[in-house]
C-alpha cells in the first residue's frame, strides 16, 4: 500500500516537473492568420456615430510574439465603407441628401499587449483579452450612384477643388493615415491554432473620407455645351432630388473641424509558429 501511494505521489512530481519543463522550453515565436467582420463610417454623413449601415470587412496579419505578454503586428485590411444622408435623423442632413461608398485598404503596424499569459497549448494559459495601439496607412476613393451610374467623387473637385475660381482648395490626398485602437479576446484551441474577435477603432487625419468637408461651390461647375448641368454640379449638391436646392455659394456642406472615422469588428483564425529551447545548463530533474 505504502509502495503504491509513493509511486502514486512520484508520478505526479514527475508529472508536474515534466509539465513545467515543456513550458519553460516551448516558444511562441510568432502567429500569422486572417479574419473577416464589418466596417462602418463615422463622419460628415453619420455626425450622431449611428452604427446602422455596416459594410464587409476582412484582413491578414502576421504577429512576431515579443513575450507571452507582447506582439508586433503587421495588418492588411480591406473595409468597403458608406452612408447617407438618407439614413440620419438630422432634417438639415435629410434635406442634403449626400451619399458615398468608398473601398479602404488599409497597411498598419501595432503593438498588442495581453493582459494575461498567453500560451497556446497550454490549458491554464490558453485565453486572453488584449488592447493594442497602432499606426497605419490607407488609401480610399469615394464614389456615388447616379442613374444608376457610378462616378468616382475626387476627379470632380465636388467643393470646388482645383478650379481657377478657388484657387485654395486643392485637390485632397487620397491617402491617409489612421491610429488603429483594438480590444479583443483571443483562444488558443491547440498548440497550432487559436481563434479570436476584435473591435478596432481607426482616426484618421482626413477628412475626405466621404467626399464632404468645407462648403458648397456651385460656380465651379460650368454647363455642358448643350446647356445642360454637368455631373460634377448635380453630385456636389443633391438636395434639388427632393425639392429647392439649398447648395449656396460658400454654404456649409460639411464640418471641417472633425476628422472622418471607421471602426470595423471582425473575428478570425491565426496559426501558431513556435519552437523549443533546450533547459538551462546545469538544470537537473
């Protein structure tokens, strides 16, 4: 009986000391995986932030593990992005009756933190919740439907952008930058493959996003040589589809003062890439 429980008691010593060995001596080197969610737009369009009007969204990443505590991020992500006026609960945003679609892609790098230890493989460090911090780069190109037709919104200077009349307003950039701003929660399912979702929350330092920022500029607009209106003059003010045109000469069409905003939610699959070390020299067991 007394062999029994030593050898019961032995086992489990040797158990735990082989246990903390293999953990001691994996290495989360690094993960790479891709995910799939929503986007949606915060600006000009949508000044109440409703969340009402989500687009597709997705992304691929690889993280280089720094720690079980810390990673370096490198992200590719896409979000198709758009509003309307229609949707706002504003009779002023109603009455103008602007609307845009845009497709964002997006390069960024960011720093994740974990808030616990995490190490796949292992079920007592399995899960963690993180924070993550980043900067990034993206390009978009904002566009509208007319009659069925789609115009690309930049080219046609809707603000009155490079015409002779407003030699201030240039053309703005179609690249900007964003500060990613993540929560999420990750899984580890095995020792090769953890699942997860996040919320991420992008500034951005224009505010082009939906084409909309400064004040109307119908005289930059001439007539075709039939007469009639251009597109560029029936794009940069569209309330005449829903009665009197309220697109005034140095009226306000957006607010200049705010920067454009998306957020996307996405949930996704990584696959871990890890690596043994040898125990310490000297190390007995």
């Amino acid at each position: 009986m007394f062999k029994k429980i030593f050898s019961i008691i032995l086992f489990s010593i040797c158990s735990a000391v082989a246990y903390a060995q293999s953990m001691e001596t994996y290495v989360h080197q690094a993960e790479y995986g891709f995910s799939v969610g929503l986007g949606h737009y915060f600006g000009d369009l949508n000044t109440s932030m409703q969340i009402n009007r989500p687009k597709f969204s997705g992304g691929i990443f690889f993280r280089k593990q720094l720690s079980n505590y810390i990673g370096l991020k490198v992200a590719a992500n896409y979000a198709l992005l758009g509003y309307s006026d229609a949707y706002s609960h504003n009779a002023a945003e109603n009455l103008r009756n602007l609307s845009f679609n845009t497709n964002v892609w997006e390069m960024s790098v960011s720093g994740d933190f974990n808030f616990f230890k995490f190490i796949p493989g292992f079920e007592e460090y399995s899960y963690t919740p993180y924070i993550s911090l980043g900067v990034g780069v993206f390009s978009f190109d904002p566009y509208a439907y007319m009659a069925g037709e789609r115009y690309l919104l930049r080219p046609l200077g809707t603000e009155g952008q490079g015409s002779s009349l407003y030699p201030e307003k240039q053309p703005y950039n179609p690249i900007a930058m964003s500060i990613p701003v993540g929560l999420g929660v990750k899984y580890s399912l095995s020792e090769k493959v953890n699942v997860f979702g996040e919320i991420s929350y992008r500034f951005t330092n224009t505010d082009y996003l939906d084409d909309v920022s400064g004040s109307y500029a119908p005289d930059a607009f001439p007539a075709l040589p039939d007469g009639s209106p251009s597109p560029s003059f029936l794009l940069q003010d569209r309330s005449y589809e829903l009665g009197n045109s309220i697109g005034i000469k140095d009226r306000q069409r957006g607010n200049s003062l705010q920067k454009d905003a998306f957020v996307t939610v996405h949930v996704g699959m990584s696959f871990n890439i890890q690596s043994y070390r040898c125990p310490a020299v000297g190390r007995r067991f």
